[in-house]
C-alpha cells in the first residue's frame, strides 16, 4: 500500500492507521443496523428515505453547526467538484440503498456490498494509483468465491432488480471512499448533511402525504441518525486512516451482521447458500487483516 495523501494521515502511521481501523469497524456495526430499521419503519421507499434523510440533515447539520458553526456550512460551497461528486454520489447510492432492502433480502443486499474492496480498490488504482498487495489479491479471490456462493440462492426478477440496486449503491460509496482519500481536506460531515438534506425535496412529490405513526417516526430516526448519518461519517474519517481497500474489507462485517439482525427480528432467515459465502467472505477479512498486522510488525522488528 501507498503512503498518505495530501490532507490526509499517512497510513504508515500506526496510531492514526489504528484509529482509522476502530472507527470503520464501528461504522460497519451501525451500517449493519440499515435492513433492521427499513423492516421496523414499514413504509414505501420514497417516504423513508424522506423521513430518514430528513433526520439525517438534521442530525449530521447540528453536529457540523455545533463544532464549527455556520461558517461550517457555508464551506461546503467551496468544495469544488469533488463535493459536487460528494454529494451526488451520496444521494444516488442512499436511496438505491433504500430501494434494494424493499426488493430483496438483507443477505442479498450485504453480499452485493461485499463487493466493496475489490471496486474501491480498482476505482483507487485508476484514479490515485493505489497500489494493493499480494495479500489483498488472495483475500480478495477468496470473498469473490464467497460472494458468488451467496448470489447463487437469488432468483426472481425483484431479486435482480434489488442486486442491482444494491450494485449502484455500492459502486457510488466506493467512489465517496476514494474521493476522500484523494482529496483529504473536504468535510465529511457537512457533505453529508447537504447531500441527506438534498435528498429530502427530491422525494416528496414521490413520498405519500400521510404522517407516518410514531414508532415509524421512531425508526426512521434511528435510521437517519446512526446508520445514514455516524455510519457514513465513521466510515469516510475512517478512510483517511487507511486504505480505500482495507476500508472496504473492514466493512465487510455487515455481510454477517446485517442479516443476523433481522433473522432475529422477523425470522429472515438466510439460506445455506448465504450462510457459506458469509463465512467465506468473514474469514477471508480476518485472514487479511491477521496477515497484514503479522506482516506490520515483522517489518518493524527488522528496523529496529
């Protein structure tokens, strides 16, 4: 792997790349919680991601508010292009998030996104020449066979159609992820909470003009606030720290734990199908992850 990138830390540094890894694995736990939310909500795609953008901008919007004020805020207007990139990127990729959890399984939807290193990655070497390793190369073949092991239990055209939208999803966070790290100095939380907010006019002619019940309300909150808006902000601070790659292998957590929770929630459970791949994809993160730390301290031990 390469060093840092201008405005970020560099991910030679083994407290910030420490710091990095604890706040991805943390982003991954809260993004797990999204197909759990959208089950407990039960409301029609465009009024959640209505009611859930609209908690996300408030909620992401205070915190920028709070530590930096208006003028927070008002920087965002200077992002350039890549906060254009930012935000439309974003926008796309929550609410096709959205969209695959309603037409398919939570199992499928986390599959799809394990697909995450392996796209950020090639995004990363075309765009900021990030070099990936042998490892990675191993790790990766192995959460392939993984990941088609899963898709092979899907069928049915809105299966598909929410593979698809999960693919689109996917692709738009792999560039987000890249897109921070290339350019290091934009503010993760502000474009966050433009891009939730954007989100908000561009769902009401589509959203049904009926107040969603309390709990509903309760729940798309819980969605707003931790999975759309922590979530997002851990995983993009976090991609400062450490590789694009390595973020996305990190984040493969959710391939087991976004199932899990809604098979204990409402019974949906996994087949065997998925139940295998998500093991193979979990054990080819652990592996990557044990050999990259091995490898860490042997090069250490050598300089010394």
């Amino acid at each position: 792997m390469v060093g840092g990138l201008p405005g970020g830390p560099s991910i030679t540094d083994p407290r910030a790349r420490l710091v990095g890894i604890v706040m991805v694995a943390a982003s991954a736990v809260l993004w797990s919680t999204a197909g759990l939310f959208v089950r407990l909500a039960s409301l029609d795609t465009p009024s959640l991601v209505l009611w859930r953008s609209l908690f996300a901008a408030l909620t992401l919007g205070g915190l920028a508010l709070a530590r930096g004020g208006p003028a927070r805020m008002l920087a965002v207007r200077h992002s350039g292009w890549i906060g254009v990139l930012f935000v439309g990127t974003s926008v796309v990729s929550s609410t096709a998030y959205v969209l695959s959890l309603r037409l398919t399984s939570v199992a499928n939807v986390m599959t799809v996104y394990a697909a995450l290193p392996f796209i950020a990655t090639g995004i990363a070497f075309v765009w900021i020449r990030e070099r990936v390793s042998r490892r990675f190369l191993v790790a990766g073949a192995l959460a392939t066979g993984g990941i088609v092991a899963s898709a092979g239990g899907s069928s049915g055209f809105g299966d598909l159609a929410g593979i698809a939208a999960a693919l689109v999803m996917t692709v738009g966070f792999a560039v987000q992820l890249v897109g921070i790290r290339r350019h290091g100095r934009v503010d993760v939380m502000a474009l966050n909470a433009c891009a939730a907010a954007s989100c908000v006019p561009l769902m009401i002619p589509f959203a049904q003009w009926v107040l969603p019940g309390p709990g509903q309300l309760v729940w798309c909150a819980c969605y707003g606030a931790l999975t759309t808006g922590f979530a997002y902000v851990l995983a993009l601070e976090g991609g400062r720290r450490v590789s694009p790659g390595e973020v996305g292998f990190i984040s493969m957590l959710d391939v087991v734990l976004g199932p899990l929770w809604v098979w204990l929630a409402f019974g949906e459970r996994p087949g065997a199908l998925v139940i295998a791949g998500g093991a193979v994809v979990l054990g080819s993160v652990a592996w990557y992850l044990w050999s990259s730390a091995v490898s860490s301290v042997d090069g250490e031990s050598a300089t010394n």
